[in-house]
C-alpha cells in the first residue's frame, strides 16, 4: 500500500515541470493581456457589484435567485404564521 501512494505521488510531482516548459513566451504574453484586460474591465469604478459586471446573464441569475429567496421566506412567514395562530373552529 505505501508502494502505491509513493508511485502516485511522484508521478504528479514530475509532470507538472515538464508541461510548463513547453508553452511558447508568445502565447504566455497573449494570455497575460488577455487576463490583465479582464482584470481592468472587473476593477472599473461604475458602481456594480462584481457578480453584476459579467454579462447580462449574471444579471438574470441573480435577479432570480432574489425572487426565489423572497419567495422562501414568504412561505417561511406563512408557515410560521399558521403554526402559531390556532385555527378557529
């Protein structure tokens, strides 16, 4: 059994350094403006929140989940309001 982790473990530990030697500097100069130009269009100063800043989707998305959790505590609300208000009879 501790053959096999020490195999494991060693065969994860020598693959990385051989992946990362073969990219090309042009591709990882591509990739940093590619980042960096997603980086400055998230820290622009225009009063969104982060989660909003994405797409319009992201907007839908989180307009639906606030529906849904006002629609959970409306239930809450009501679940609470006849547990403790008895039935007249």
């Amino acid at each position: 059994m501790m053959n096999l982790s020490r195999a494991v473990v060693r065969s994860f530990a020598t693959t990385a350094g051989r992946r990362s030697a073969a990219v090309p500097k042009d591709q990882i100069e591509k990739g940093y403006f590619e980042i960096r130009k997603v980086q400055e269009h998230f820290q622009k100063k225009d009063g969104k929140p982060v989660f909003l800043k994405g797409s319009v989707v992201d907007n839908v998305l989180y307009r639906i989940t606030v529906a849904l959790s006002l629609v959970g505590i409306g239930g809450m609300g009501k679940l609470f309001y006849e547990l403790s208000v008895p039935k007249k009879e």
